[in-house]
C-alpha cells in the first residue's frame, strides 16, 4: 500500500491532505492542461474540476450528482423513486418516458414528437404502444378510449358535436335557450333528420 500525506494508507494508493484543507489529485499533459480529483474538506463531497478549477462534476456523500453542462447517455438510463426524466432524442426532439414495474412493452410513456418530425407540435400519451390521447399546440385533446368526468362538464364553443350511436341521458328534464330572457326572440325544439327518401 502506497500513502500520500498518511504514512498509514488503508487501500492500495491513499492520499489525505493536511487538517482543513482538501484533498486533490491531478492529472496534467505537457502543454498544462489538467483534470482534478478532488475531495472537498468543508463538505466531504468528490469533485471533478476542469483545468480552470470549475467543477465539472459535484457528487455528494449521499450519491447525488450534480453535473455543470450537458450529460449525454448512449445507454439505457433507469430512473427509480417516483422520478421523471426529461430526453432529447438525437435529433433534439423533446420526449419524456415513465417506465413502471412491468415489462417495458406495457410501459406507458409520453412523448411531444413520437414520429421525429420538428413540424409535429402534438403531445401523445401511449400505452402498450399504441397512441391513447394527443393534444396539439391550439388545446385540442383526441382521446382513443373513455373519458369519464366525476364532476361538472362545461362546453364553451358555437357548435358541440356528438357523433355517437345511442345517447343515453339520465337527466327527466332538458333546458334549451337557457340564457334568453325578456321579450321571446327564438324559436325553441328539436329538429329531427329523418332522411330524404320518401
């Protein structure tokens, strides 16, 4: 076993720095160029520290990594503890993917450009790979199953269209023309398209 500063080194090359001050290993080339390891003395944390002392990365004793610029992953990142990862893809289109406990085709995942087009400007949500709601860039939301709404549903639009086989209203009574008021202005009814043929 080697020791730097400790003449009672407990690993194969050990270096401890003086009392109050941190602990630094560097790494040099001939035109002065250096990376630094370093312990800090005030916090206990491992930095590495690039030529003009910056720290490149700052990692906790507890594990928690903050890194100054850009971290490109060319593998796998698994992400655990309820926490969300916000990716570019290599053609810098924003996605983001929540993996849960089951196997990765059951996933569910969210994307804002599941097809690598720049034009696209819709946000899905998929599930078990296939596309389950979307919603572009003027608030209009596509739903591909159920929608269920446990509180109140209000509508501002001119036209709401329905394009179901059956309506089933549980509602006795119907309001129409509900913010006419004074002198009656409009006609009030149901319009029934029965067809053409006679």
């Amino acid at each position: 076993k080697v020791g730097i500063g400790t003449n009672a080194p407990n690993r194969q090359l050990t270096l401890k720095s003086a009392s109050g001050s941190d602990s630094n290993f560097s790494i040099q080339i001939n035109s002065g160029q250096e990376w630094m390891l370093q312990q800090q003395n005030s916090t206990g944390n491992f930095r590495l520290r690039n030529n003009a002392g910056s720290d490149i990365i700052n990692i906790t004793q507890a594990g928690a990594a903050t890194f100054s610029n850009n971290l490109t992953v060319q593998g796998d990142t698994y992400i655990h503890n309820n926490k969300s990862l916000y990716v570019l893809d290599a053609d810098g289109h924003k996605s983001l993917r929540i993996t849960n406990h089951s196997s990765g085709s059951n996933s569910p995942y969210f994307s804002a450009d599941p097809d690598n087009q720049a034009a696209d400007t819709k946000m899905y949500w998929y599930i078990d790979g296939a596309e389950k709601m979307s919603l572009d860039h003027g608030g209009n939301l596509l739903t591909q199953g159920n929608v269920t709404v446990t509180g109140q549903l209000t509508v501002n639009g001119t036209t709401t269209t329905i394009d179901t086989t059956n309506l089933l209203i549980e509602d006795p009574l119907m309001l129409l023309a509900r913010t006419q008021s004074g002198t009656p202005t409009l006609d009030s009814g149901l319009i029934i398209e029965r067809g053409s043929s006679t």
